[in-house]
C-alpha cells in the first residue's frame, strides 16, 4: 500500500478479534512510532506494548472503576462524559477488547511532549493499516494521569516518575477481514489559501 492511501484510507477500529496480531506485526506498528518526528529529534517518546491479556483485563477494570468514581461537569468533553457514564454502568471497556494496548508517555513539562507523541501515535496508526490491522487512539489513561492508581499500575509496568500519559493506541485484527477504508468525505478542517 502507497503511503498516501494507507493515510487517507485510515479509520479507527473498535470491534476486534480474539486472536492476538504476530510480535512480528506489533514490532513494525511500534517502530513506525519510534521513527516519528521529535521536537530537535530529542526522541523521549516511550511505548509501554501491554499483550498479556489478564494484565490488560486489570488495567481495563481499573480504568472503568476509576471513572465511575468521577462525576460529570459543565464543560466536559462529551468522550469523558460517556466514560464516566459508561463506567458508572459497568460497561465501559477503554480497549475495546483489542488484545494489544500501546501506552504513550513523554516528559513531564517538555514543550513538544503532546506533539511528539501525537506524531508517533498518528506514525502507528498509518503503519498498522498499511499492515491490514485496526488500530484506534486512546485518551482516557491521558485523562486518568494524575490519577494515583493509575500512575501506580503504570509505574509498576515502565512509566517513569517523570514521565506524562500523552495517549494510547489500540491494535489487533478487526473483527471483518481487513480494516474498514471506506473514504469519507471531509466536512471539517478548512484550509485556507492566500
């Protein structure tokens, strides 16, 4: 697949097989995040790749039970709102049963923490619909960083004390043959010309 259409052909996956993807194929999605750009190439990106499903189950539980503690406010964003709502309920899986999770991190109180690891992130999901897999980004550990329980989990799997929760990436076989890459159509994101 050309990189162009492996870019604009790209949509997230939230409905998963069972089978977990070859090391093979997670080790390519991960290097393409490790050859993202950095702010003056300082490369402090750090991928913690979660594929053990009964450590990924607990952290999933752990997500959910630490948003149904939260409560809604006036100005939040309507993704957090449906997690906290969700989790209240008891149905809130942040992977979407995905077998693989890639938590992102950077520098606490680096300049281009969020921009490096979005060009990673994005880096990732390119390369994993080249390689026919579903992938999506995930926010809600970005949300729960300052969240002790969270850190703590995070922490006894690699993030470091100075490092900051920038993203998450789910990854696996989607649930049909291939990934879903019917183009759509752009109705945002305006482009000015002068």
């Amino acid at each position: 697949m050309e990189a162009l259409e492996a870019i604009l052909t790209r949509r997230s996956t939230r409905k998963y097989r069972d089978s977990m993807p070859d090391k093979e194929l997670i080790e390519k999605v991960v290097e393409a995040g490790r050859y993202a750009p950095s702010g003056h190439n300082n490369q402090t990106t750090h991928f913690i790749v979660f594929t053990d499903k009964a450590v990924l189950d607990e952290l999933a539980e752990l997500v959910r039970s630490e948003f149904a503690k939260m409560e809604k406010t006036d100005g939040m964003y309507v993704s957090l709102e449906r997690c906290i709502v969700a989790s209240k309920r008891g149905s809130f899986i942040f992977h979407y049963g995905a077998p693989v999770f890639i938590s992102v991190s950077n520098k606490k109180g680096y300049g281009n923490a969020m921009a490096d690891s979005a060009c990673a992130l994005e880096n990732m999901m390119i390369a994993a619909n080249a390689l026919d897999l579903g992938s999506c980004w995930i926010n809600q550990l970005h949300w729960l960083d300052e969240n002790e329980n969270i850190r703590a989990f995070m922490q006894k799997h690699g993030l470091k004390e100075d490092e900051t929760i920038t993203g998450g990436l789910i990854l696996g076989y989607p649930e049909g043959e291939k990934p879903d890459r019917t183009l759509t159509t752009r109705k945002g994101n305006p482009v000015t010309w002068d």
